[in-house]
C-alpha cells in the first residue's frame, strides 16, 4: 500500500545575493563572484499515513514551512521527489497539479493575511471546489458552505460577511472549513493556532482533532510548540537548521528522546521537559546560519557529544531502535 505522502531527499534552496557589485569579493588577492544560498532543507525524507498525524517541528528557520510550501509546490523543489499516493508530482506544473489540490489542504499560521480581505465568507470556503470546474450548482455550493460553517462552529449568517468582520479564532475556523471543502486526504496545517490567543488555541486544536476523526484525513501538522505536538501527533519529526535529525512515535520521542538535539530541545521546554524528567541538557552557542552549513552534522557546532566523525561525516537518517529514526553518530557506538 502507497504511503498517502512520501518525500525523498527534498532540497531546497534559495539564492538570497544582494545585488551584482555586492556580490564581487576579492579572495587571495583575486577578485571572486559570491552567491549567497540559504540551505532551507536538506535531504529529507519522510512519509505519512492515511489516518496518521504527522508532527514536524523544531526552531524558527530550521524550514518547517519550506517543506510545506515545496510540498504543495507553492516552491519547485531543487532535488528530491515528492510523492502523494504513489504519484510522482515532483515536476508537476500548474495544470497538471490541480487535481492534487483537491487531495492536498494547507491550513496557514496567519488566517487575516491568507484569506483574501475581499472576497465574502461564502466565496471563500467555496473557491477551492471550484477550482478546475465545479461538480456542484450554485445552490448545492452555498449549501455546501453552509454545512462546513455549521461544522467549523460558525453560523448562517456568516456567510456574507468578510474576513475583517471576525476575530482571529473565528478566521482560522473559515480557513479551516476552506480547506475542507474539497474534502482532502491530507492536510497540511502550518502553525494554525501560533497567532491565537492561548485561551482560543485549545478550542481550535480540538476543533481540528474532531473534524479529522469525522472526515478521516491525515495531517502534516507544523508546529515549534512542544506541547501543541505532543497533544495531537502520531508520530512526528524533529528537524534542525533544514535537516531531520529525528523521527518516531510521539509519545516515544517525548518518553525517550535519543537526538542530542531533541534532548536539548525537550528538555529546554518548561512544560515538557520538567514533567518528563527528561536531564537538562546545555547546548552552546547559537543556531548556524542556513546560508552556510557546517561540515558533517549539523548540529555539531553546538552538541557536546560530537566527535572527530560528526565534524567529517554528514550523518544519515537511519532507524536502529524499532519505529525509530536518528541523524545521530553518536548512536552507532
Ligand atoms: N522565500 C524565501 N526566500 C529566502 N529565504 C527564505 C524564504 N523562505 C524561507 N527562507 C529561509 O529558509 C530558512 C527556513 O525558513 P522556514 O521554512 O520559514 O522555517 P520555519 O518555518 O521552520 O520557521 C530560513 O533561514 C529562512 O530565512
Ligand atoms: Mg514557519
């Protein structure tokens, strides 16, 4: 059976160069053209399940929404194969991956700036179905839209009002209902409830649980928030500066974290770490920048683990433990 997502030694990059005579430096004594590449993710793989939440976090700018965006190709990827459902949609074009949007959702962090200030309620949640030519009437849309408001806890009556007239909550339940209007298999939500105020986050995060045990669909649910993940995923996915470092059920991870980084990283969250009894672990220094990696492990620079093979070797993500995956040398001794 296909794994419902699968992506393979993903990359992607970005060329941030100033301009041209910004990019001329002189090195030894000769005069050099310098590009300026961010590596915002590097050769990762993982899959996810029909059914399956998948959660991926990890710090600010270690490309968790570089993933997503590439995923939904928002972003061509630069190497790497995405497959959905056994389908290779790597070097799928516009045309070709209008179809794949009815399979694949993506719910955004911020629900003002991803929702068109314009357009009403009802054109909002209805534009994904008709996307590629509508199946359904008029009529059957609107009552379409008014089911999934009623779904998402919203009412009638919001249906011809405009995203400014709701408070942030409310929003996300519009984006929430839009996204599920084609009825996806998949849905990637990138940190929807980190711009909601804590009181409202709960009630939307079991708003989502619920409406994925009603509807059967899969999440890639992005997140920096620990207790968030841990809350809601299956399995998930630790990632550092564009890298997965390490994978596995989520109550494992947490139980038994076996990346130095995922450690650090567990340990270091008041509300995790202390409760787990996980031992503090201090890392030095701060985050690289992705515009230039460190040979060999990425999180060498900061681990006090590493030794002469994490400086030289780029370590690979490889199971050792069942259901468990580590980007780790430390863990062949
Ligand atoms: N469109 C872009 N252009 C240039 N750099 C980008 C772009 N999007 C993301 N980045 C860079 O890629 C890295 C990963 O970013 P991102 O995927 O947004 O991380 P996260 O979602 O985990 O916070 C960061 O260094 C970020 O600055
Ligand atoms: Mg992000």
């Amino acid at each position: 059976m296909n794994h419902l997502l699968e992506i393979n030694e993903l990359e992607q990059r970005f060329d941030v160069s100033p301009g041209f005579f910004d990019r001329l430096k002189i090195r030894n004594g000769r005069l050099r053209y310098q590009k300026s590449i961010v590596h915002a993710v590097n050769g990762v793989n993982f899959q996810i399940d029909r059914g399956e939440v998948f959660g991926l976090v990890g710090e600010s700018g270690c490309g968790k929404s570089t993933i997503a965006k590439t995923i939904i190709k928002l972003y061509e990827p630069v190497a790497g194969q995405i497959k959905i459902d056994g389908e290779d949609i790597t070097s799928y074009d516009y045309k070709k991956m209008i179809p794949v949007r009815k399979i694949v959702q993506m719910i955004f962090q911020d629900p003002y700036a991803s929702l068109n200030p314009r357009i009403k309620v009802l054109d909002i949640i209805t534009e994904p179905m008709a996307i590629g030519g509508a199946a359904l009437g008029k009529a059957e849309i609107r009552e379409k839209a008014m089911e999934l408001l009623r779904r998402v806890g919203l009412g009638k009556e919001h249906v011809n009002r405009y995203p400014h007239q709701f408070s942030g909550g409310q929003r996300q339940r519009i984006g929430i209902a839009r996204a599920l209007s084609v009825e996806p298999e998949l849905v990637i939500a990138d940190e929807p409830v980190s711009a909601l105020d804590v009181s409202i986050q709960a009630q939307i995060l079991n708003l989502m649980m619920d409406l994925k045990d009603e509807f059967g669909f899969s999440y890639l649910f992005i997140t920096h928030d620990l207790s968030v993940v841990r809350h809601i995923s299956d399995r998930i996915g630790v990632m550092y500066l564009g890298f997965l470092v390490e994978t596995g059920p989520c109550d494992d991870v947490f139980l038994n974290p076996r990346h130095p980084y995922t450690k650090a990283l567990l340990s270091a969250a008041p509300s995790v770490g202390e409760k787990l009894h996980i031992d503090p672990l201090d890392i030095k220094g701060e985050v690289p920048t992705a515009l230039e990696l460190p040979p060999g492990c990425s999180f060498q620079t900061r681990c006090p683990f590493a030794f002469d093979r994490c400086i030289q070797e780029r370590p690979r993500l490889i199971s050792r433990v069942s259901d468990r995956m580590e980007a780790c040398h430390l863990l062949d001794n």
